[in-house]
C-alpha cells in the first residue's frame, strides 16, 4: 500500500455505504436544502430517479452552477418526449441481457444500474435507476457470452456504475473475465471519484490490482468537480499503477465555453487523469437541453489543440445514430489548394505544407 493510501486509512474515512445510504432521493428532501419547486421536482423524479449524496448537494450554490445544473431535475427532461431513449441503439446490439457488442474486439459489460449521483445528462437515462435487477446469473450469461466470442479482446465494465457493486462481486466479475484467455484489457467506466470518492477505499483498488492490465476511464464535466477528496480518489488509483482516462460529456450550460473546458481538461491531467474522450451529447430523451450544435463543440476543440499541453486534448466524438458507432470530429485544419496543401496553424495562420 502507499504512503497516501495509509494516511487516509488513518485518518478514517466515512463510510461510503452510509453516505450513499444517506443520499438524497426525494423532492421533499431536496426543497429542504435547495430552493427548487418541490412539485415540478417530484413529477421529473417520478420518470427519471434523482439522487444526490450530501457532500456533493453541498457543493451546490446556484441554479446556473455547474453541480446543480448537472444534479437537480430539471421539468425540461420531461419535455423532449419525441427523442428517442436510446438512439445509438445500444438495446439493438444486445446479443445477451446487460451486454452490448458493436465493435469486434471489444464489448461493454453493464454490471449496474445504480449510481452514486443520477446524472440529468446520461444517455443511458433508459435503464439507470430503474428497478431493473442485475442478478448474478445474468452476469455468468454475459460472461459465458464474451468467452464464446474469440475475436473479444476487451470488456468495459459499465453501468449505471460497476463500483457501486461490492468488493467481493467486482472481484468475482473480474476473475471471470481473466480466466478467458482471449481477454487482453479490462477497462472499467466510472463515475464515482467525482460522486463518492469515498468509495475508493484501499479494499477496492486492492481488488482492482489484481486484475491488470486494467484500465479506469472516470467522468468529470467541470474543474471545480476535482475536488480534494476527488482528487485523492484518483491519487489512490494512480498510485497503485492503474492506468486513468476521463471522459467528459459536452454540456450547455456546464462546460461549452473555452475557459471552463481549458480549465477541466488542464485540472484532469494535473491529478494524472489523461483526458479521454469529449463526447459530444446524444439526442436522448430527457437530456436534449443539454445539447449544443456541432460547431461549438469543434471550436471548443480548436482552442485546445495547440493552446494547452497535447497531453490535455481529448478526442471530440459522437456517438452515431443507429449503432453506427463512435466517430472522431475535428475542426478542419487543411484543404488542397490547387498542386498544394494548405494548413492552418493554432495561432489561425496559414502554411503552404510540401505533400508528396
Ligand atoms: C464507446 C463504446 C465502446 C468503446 O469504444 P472505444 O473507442 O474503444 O473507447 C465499446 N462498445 C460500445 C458499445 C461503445 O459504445
Ligand atoms: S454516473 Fe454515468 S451512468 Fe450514472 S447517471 Fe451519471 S452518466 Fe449516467
């Protein structure tokens, strides 16, 4: 163990299972802490669960930052009913319950349906605190799924939230994966270090050591989420050698200005979190409020390349309509003038570049 793991043991850390416990779940609860309208609340909550563990409910200032914008309902979720639930069309693309495959080396293992913090934004607001059990025979299904599939060199182990699952079922789900000899990495999507650091506890990155390679992509959306048990979140992680990624999720009204995206993506590589991915928002049924046009998101992008450190530069992707997938988007650098190429650099100037 590391000297910080050790120093936070001593120090003590809350539980995370009274905390999550503790969580606030109703509009009743959440209009005795913020002044929301408690009627419009309950009406959201009813079709898309709330939930806000208390250290982060009182990080909430205002209704225009980004941590309420981000976790307290919001009546324009329930009124985009003409978007589709799942338009990248994950359900489709399920040969097995809790299992989507639509690449060929790798597939997404969707172990949870909980977390610590219900994101308004998630594109998977389908399936997310629903009462949709996960049991574990279905897990072996998936499981037996993946090992009949040669070509599978990776499982992301998703949600909801894989690391709301017990240390003992995570090891579980771990050791299955790595007695199928195909499987080269393990990636594991998570949000809890932004919601529930507390969660991170020794027990678990012990647990997750064992399993390597083994990668962790985490989810900030803003600098100010990195806070200083965010951040020990990620130093207990890194410390153990675990390789960390983020994806982030371009949001109006949290992060689609250049300063808060230089500052987010600056902050994420200072805690050793290599930014991942930027993903453009899905049009999901009850997030599309949050959605910006294309353009912005490529200037976005544009004021990071070049002006920060190329270790802070995600890639800026959007998720296909109809299971078509991921693509890259990037603001266009380049066009062929006549015999030659012309580019343009960071600063916006010019250059003839010699192509062969
Ligand atoms: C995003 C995603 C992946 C992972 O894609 P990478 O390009 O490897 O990050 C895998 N499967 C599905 C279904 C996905 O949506
Ligand atoms: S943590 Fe992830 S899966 Fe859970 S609500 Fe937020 S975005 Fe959705």
């Amino acid at each position: 163990m590391g000297p910080l793991i050790d120093a936070y043991n001593a120090v003590g850390s809350p539980d995370w299972r009274t905390q999550l416990q503790g969580s606030i779940t109703s509009a009743d609860a959440l209009a005795a802490h913020l002044p929301v309208d408690r009627d419009a609340v309950a009406a959201v909550a009813r079709v898309y669960p709330l939930r806000i563990p208390r250290p982060f409910l009182r990080l909430i200032r205002s209704p225009q930052d980004s941590f309420w914008r981000q976790a307290v309902p919001d009546p324009a979720e329930l009124a985009d009913s003409g978007a589709s639930p799942d338009p990248s069309e994950e359900d489709r693309q399920s040969p097995v319950d809790h299992l989507v495959h639509r690449y060929p080396d790798r597939v997404v293992l969707l172990i949870s349906n909980r977390c610590a913090l219900y994101c308004r934004f998630c594109m998977r607001k389908r399936r997310v605190g629903r009462p949709v059990n996960i049991d574990w025979p279905q897990i072996r299904q998936a499981v037996a799924y993946i090992g009949a599939c040669p070509g599978v060199r990776e499982v992301i182990l998703s949600g909801g939230d894989p690391l709301l699952r017990k240390d003992e079922q995570l090891a579980e789900t771990l050791a299955a994966l790595r007695r199928l000899p195909q499987i080269e990495i393990i990636r594991i999507h998570t949000r809890i270090p932004a919601v529930l650091p507390e969660r991170v506890t020794a027990a678990l990155v012990e647990v997750l050591k064992q399993f390597g390679p083994l990668y962790v992509n985490l989810h900030f959306n803003h600098a100010e989420e990195i806070t200083p048990a965010a951040a020990a979140a990620c130093s207990r992680l890194a410390d153990a050698g675990i390789p960390l990624g983020s994806q982030s999720v371009l949001l109006k009204g949290v992060n689609n200005r250049v300063a808060t995206m230089r500052a987010l993506m600056r902050r994420l590589a200072a805690v050793r979190v290599r930014p991942y991915a930027l993903h453009h928002p899905d049009p999901v049924a009850g997030t599309t409020h949050f959605r910006v046009p294309l353009a912005q998101g490529l200037q976005i992008m544009r004021s990071l390349r070049g002006h920060i450190s190329g270790l802070c530069v995600p890639h800026y992707m959007a998720d296909l309509p109809a299971g078509g997938g991921k693509v890259p988007l990037l603001p266009d650098y380049w066009r062929r003038q006549g015999g030659h190429v012309e580019v343009m650099n960071y600063e916006g100037r010019l250059f003839q570049y010699p192509d062969v």
